[in-house]
C-alpha cells in the first residue's frame, strides 16, 4: 500500500502490488504523460495529459492534437504530380486531412500545387 493512503474513494480496496504499477507502464501515444500509479481495487498505471485529462496512450499517430490522423479512401499521391519540382517525390500527410508533401532527392521540403 502506498504511503499515506488509506482508502479509496469508491469504497474499493487498497490493493498491494508487487511493484510500483508505473515502474512497468508507458504510454507512446503522449511522451509529456504523466504516471499515476492505482492502488484502488487493482494495481494499474494512470497516464494524463498536460490538461490534467487521462492521456491517449494508444495513439501511435506522429499528428498533433489538433489534427488527428485520417483514413484516406485512396492515397492522396497516387497519380499526383509536382509541376515545380517535377522530379519531388510524394510522401502521404494524413494529419487533418489526405495531404501530400514533396521532397526534392536532397531531402528539402518543396512546395507544390498538387495536379492529379
């Protein structure tokens, strides 16, 4: 049990773990998250974000909160080209929407109006 507890809220019981729940847990979906360990009923890591709210710890997703990843119906390079740079390659941004970004051979964003 862990110090300076000595019941839980809901009535549940106060569970004694093995280890420090949070000693085995992560959360890759909010690398900011931060660990609270549960002792009420059961021995389990709670993840919450920077606004004080339980964290997506399942979101695997490289977007921003405030452009969640899309399901695209098809890939949005698919027939796309890059009049500017016509030698760009396309890499598909589902971030907020089926979007293309383009890159020249030394690796350079480039910006394009995409024709398909």
């Amino acid at each position: 049990m862990p110090a300076g507890k000595s019941r839980c809220s809901d009535g549940a019981p106060i569970v004694d773990c093995f280890a420090d729940p949070c000693s085995r847990s992560a959360c890759p979906g909010d690398k900011s998250a931060t660990c609270v360990s549960n002792y009420c009923g059961e021995c389990t890591a709670l993840w919450y974000g920077a606004d004080g709210n339980l964290a997506n710890c399942n979101n695997t997703s490289s977007c921003p909160p405030d452009q969640p990843e899309v399901q695209c119906f098809a890939d949005p390079c698919q027939g796309a080209t890059c009049s500017a740079y016509p030698n760009a390659t396309c890499a598909a941004n589902y971030c907020g929407g089926c979007n293309t970004e383009w890159f020249t051979d030394s690796g350079k964003q480039v910006q394009c109006e995409t024709t398909s």
